[in-house]
C-alpha cells in the first residue's frame, strides 16, 4: 500500500510513542529498544492516532508550525515508518 494523503496511520502494536524528558525528545519504544526520534519525526508520530488522515496531519503541522508545503514531507516519512513497521496504514 502507497501512502497518500488519505491514508490513516496509527503507531504499530508493538510500539508507543512518548516524551523522554532526559532525552528531550520523543521516542519511539518497542520490547526490544527504543528508538530517538528527531523533533519532525516526533511531531508527525504523535499525530498517528488512527483516527486522523495524513492531511489532517499536514494541516496540523502546518498550522502548529506556521508553515506551508509539508505535504510531501510528511508522506515520504510515514512511508518509511511503514516500512519500519513503526506505523500501520489504512
């Protein structure tokens, strides 16, 4: 599946995503480890809800960060977060 601006990624079973305050950044844990996320692949992972469309999360980013033509960005990432089984995709 090719992730499109309608797709609906939701972090995968296996992983959560939260603030690491020693860190100062988000991470991504699963049983084996845990994975440093910079600060746009935190952004983006904290809105796969399951529940909102990679352009409601475009939209999103955009407003939240002032700024325009993330679109493509955003989909390249979770592209590859689906392929590192960190997302699933409807």
């Amino acid at each position: 599946m090719t992730v499109t601006t309608a797709s609906v990624p939701k972090i995968g079973r296996h992983f959560r995503i939260q603030w690491e305050e020693a860190q100062q950044a988000y991470v991504l844990l699963y049983p084996e480890g845990m994975v440093k996320l910079n600060q746009s692949a935190g952004e983006i992972l904290k809105r796969c809800s399951g529940e909102t469309s990679v352009a409601g999360i475009v939209d999103d980013l955009e407003k939240t960060f002032n700024a325009q033509g993330l679109q493509q960005d955003v989909i390249n990432f979770v592209e590859l977060a689906r392929q590192q089984k960190w997302v699933d995709v409807t």
